[in-house]
C-alpha cells in the first residue's frame, strides 16, 4: 500500500502518485520510489565552490536531487546586483542549494527561504550555517501550491529562478522524480509563472510595492511568460538576457506601477492634458477620464473619443529629458503600447491596426514646467473618422474595459519612465533596441515608405528617435513626420 501522501492509480498500469504540493503529484512506479529514496539515502554529497564577481566564494554543499549553482543561478545573482537602493526583506521560492538565499543575506538582505525539496531546506539550513549568514535566512519546507505557503507581509523583494522544463523534455525524463518536480515547469497555460501573479493578484493590499524578479526561458518559449504580468498591469524591465546554447534565459523585473497606487479618475474631461497640469511633479502621477469631450492630437489636430474609448495622461518629472531624448521617449512609449495591445506603432506615436489608426500618443511641455505630458488615447471599436476607417482594441485583444486597458498601458509606460527607488533606469542603448525590435516587426510585415522623392528603406533609430533611412545607398535621418509617407 501506498503511504501517506501517495495515492494508487486505478487503471491496473501499477503507478503511485506521490503527492508534493497541493498542485503537483509525481506519478511513478514501485521501482522509481525505490530508486529515488535509494539516490536520497546513498547518494553522495558533493562539495561546491559558487564564485561571486562581487562578494567572496560561497562553499557549499549539495546532497542528491538539490538543483546546484549553475550559469543561470549567476545571472540571477548578478541582477540582484544591478538593484539599488535599501536593501529589506527578500524571499526566495526554490532556494536549493542556497546559493541565492546566501548570495543575498551577504548584500544585506534578510531572507525568508522555502523548498518543497526537504534535503534542499536542510542544505541551505547548513549552507547558511557554514557562510556565516543564518542569522539571516530563515528555511521552511513548501512552496507555491501548498496549502499553508505564503509570501510574508513585509517582502519587499521576491526572487524565483522559474522551473522551465517540460515534462516531455528529454532532460527533464531523465531526472529522478523530486528533481522533476523541483525542475519542471507546470503544463497548465502561464505555468508557475500565472500561478504566482495570480497569488500576488490577491495580495495586492498586504504586497502593494513588491518587488519580484524571475528567471525565464524566453526561447524556447516556456509556458511561464512576461506577457502574462503585463496584461494584469504589471510593469517590467530586463535585468539580463543571455544565449545559453540553443536556450535563452532572462532575468526581468515585475513591479506595479507607482507601488499600486490608483490614478486619479475623472468621470468627464475637457481634455486630460489640461487637466494633467495639476497633478504632482514628484512621483508616479497620472489621470484617467472615462469620458473625454475634447482631446487633441499632434499640432493642435482634433481627437475625437468615444465613451469607453481610454484616454489618460501621464505626468512625468523633466529630469526624465536628460537622459532620453524626447523624441525617443515618444516612439519607444508608442512602440511598447503598440507591442502589449498586439497592434503596430507607426513612427512616431501612431497606433496602428492592419492599416487603419487606433490610437495615438502624444507629448507635451511648457518652458516654465517641471513636468512633460503624456496623453493616450486609444479607440474601444472600429469607426469612421472624417470620412477614413479606424480600428479600436476591440481587433486586437477583444472585449476589454477601458480600465483593464489603462492598466496595461500604465504598466508600459511605467516601464520605460517610471523612477523605481530600487531599480537602475533604462540607457539609451537599452531603450533604443528593444523600440527598434518593435519597430521592425511592423516594418518587416510589408510596410512601404517613401519620401516626397523616392521609395526609401527604413534601416534604424536614432537616439534623438530620428528614423534612420536609406536613399540610393545613402543614409540620411528623418525627425520629420511630414516628411515621410508609410503605407501598410
């Protein structure tokens, strides 16, 4: 019979579901528990030196089925160093080993670990003991899915290297079952990614400024994916990428804009530009109406919305200027929005839709404010504007509120802009390649431009968000709208 825990399969196939948290049973044979308590019981101990570019050697030792430091627990530990700021209460899910959970004791953080590998408890209990640091870190045995596992009030950072195999992976089948699970992403749609965002989703008055960053497979594409905190509003930045082999793994950062703090809401507006010169010029500020009766596009155009349509504006400090270029800061917030509602950014602020315009972005500043505009708006469903067809959010993401719209948007904008107390901020570099990534994927899908001379080439940005176009093999920059014509 079975033990505690272990429940008989009842198809006659001889398997044992053993069960290791409330969200994950193994399934095995008699012969794979026999062997896994036999690699458990007889398995040797290794000793391991994991090398800090920063901080001095930490010496461990991992008993069998603990996950040691490998290169991806290296680009954890150095995301952990690009934070800045005070240093608080961290916690660790899938500590192992230790090395992360020690890695940030020694840079001042005091840690709250959990495994649902009991040798790996006991190896970070004895890890920490053995580098000076239990004070600490303190261990239990558990994580996502077990009935009593929950994230600590004053958490202020949490860090999870992601589990990014699949069950059918040809590594994953070769690993003894505790290393599987401790490995394995879950097959339901997000994996363990979703189940964590849903967990803080319900926590957001006890965790309203946590600070989380994962380790995820990006290519291959594992069902754990940045996307799906994006669409819940959640800002992000990448800390790391690295090629692996044939993988790619990043470090990203997860946060809600302005520590979880509401917009100021307006039922009715004349135009939320104007009535943006109000808000603060110190902190994350900004303000949404569901109702604009007004409104404006570049040079003083008419912006027409509709009830429903989103329309806010952002406030952000004029320090942000002197380290993006304005017109870049307009095309890359343009190119993110574009990329979160699955729609194409026309250089420079357009939002674009198989052709037809969504939406727009636009900025705005006065010589003798502290503070530069930024207003959205973004059409629900498709309509006839002065004659010309235009496309809605409706086309690209389906049936979302406005509210849930604004979040996403929120959430894009505050990860280009937003000066987070614990994070560095975005370099031009930074910023330049991933709104020319989203760029190009709109040029790439058969988009022409032509000047009022020739056809011409789009071949890059520039840091002042100037196009980069060639013309007869010559190459000239373009920061003038007027003065090229883009047809989808």
């Amino acid at each position: 019979m079975p033990s505690s825990g272990a429940e008989e399969a009842n198809d006659n196939s001889g398997l044992v579901g053993i069960k290791v948290c409330a969200n994950w049973r193994i399934w095995m044979r008699i012969g794979e528990i026999d062997r896994e308590v036999e690699i458990s019981t007889f398995g040797q101990t290794r000793d391991f030196i994991f090398d800090s570019a920063v901080y001095e050697s930490i010496h461990l030792k991992i008993p069998p089925t603990v996950y040691p430091p490998r290169r991806d627990t290296e680009i954890l530990v150095e995301a952990i160093d690009r934070l800045k700021g005070e240093t608080g209460f961290a916690t660790e899910i899938g500590c192992g080993s230790g090395a992360i959970s020690i890695s940030l004791a020694r840079r001042g953080w005091r840690v709250n670990a959990c495994d649902i590998n009991p040798l790996a408890v006991a190896a970070t209990r004895g890890n920490a003991i053995q580098n000076d640091v239990a004070d600490l870190i303190s261990v239990e045995e558990g994580g996502p899915g077990e009935e009593k596992w929950f994230i600590p009030d004053n958490t202020d950072l949490l860090v999870w290297n992601i589990p990014y195999l699949l069950s059918l992976d040809s590594e994953a089948s070769s690993l003894g079952p505790m290393e599987e699970a401790s490995l394995s992403d879950r097959d339901e749609q997000g994996g363990w990614s979703a189940f964590l965002l849903e967990y803080l989703e319900k926590c957001q008055e006890r965790l309203p400024g946590i600070l989380v960053i994962l380790l995820l497979r990006i290519d291959p594409v594992s069902p754990s994916k940045s996307s799906d905190w994006h669409r819940q509003g959640w800002a992000s930045r990448c800390l790391i990428t690295e090629r692996l082999g044939d993988e790619t793994l990043e470090a990203r950062c997860f946060w809600r804009p302005g520590n979880g703090r509401e917009a100021e809401l307006r039922l009715t507006s004349d135009s939320t530009m104007d009535d943006a010169r109000m808000l603060p010029t110190e902190g994350w500020q900004r303000l949404r109406a569901v109702e604009q009766k007004g409104g404006r596009g570049r040079r003083g155009a008419e912006w027409r919305s509709e009830k429903g349509d989103m329309t806010a504006t952002w406030s952000l400090n004029q320090r942000i200027l002197k380290r993006i270029d304005a017109g870049l800061l307009q095309t890359s917030i343009g190119a993110e929005i574009a990329s979160r509602l699955s729609m194409d950014c026309k250089w420079p602020n357009d939002l674009m839709h198989e052709g037809e315009k969504a939406g727009g972005i636009l900025l705005e500043s006065g010589s003798n404010q502290e503070s530069i505009r930024v207003g959205v708006g973004i059409n629900r469903y498709p309509r006839e504007f002065g004659g010309a067809p235009t496309s809605g959010w409706s086309e690209t993401i389906g049936e979302s509120e406005a509210e849930a719209v604004f979040r996403m948007v929120d959430a894009a904008i505050a990860s280009i802009a937003e000066n987070h107390s614990r994070l560095p901020h975005l370099s031009t570099s930074e910023l330049m390649a991933s709104t020319w990534s989203n760029l190009s994927r709109t040029i790439s899908t058969g988009m022409i431009a032509s000047t009022k001379t020739s056809d011409v080439r789009i071949a890059g940005l520039e840091k002042s968000g100037e196009l980069q176009i060639l013309d007869s093999y010559v190459m000239e920059n373009c920061g003038d709208v007027d003065g090229i014509l883009m047809t989808f």
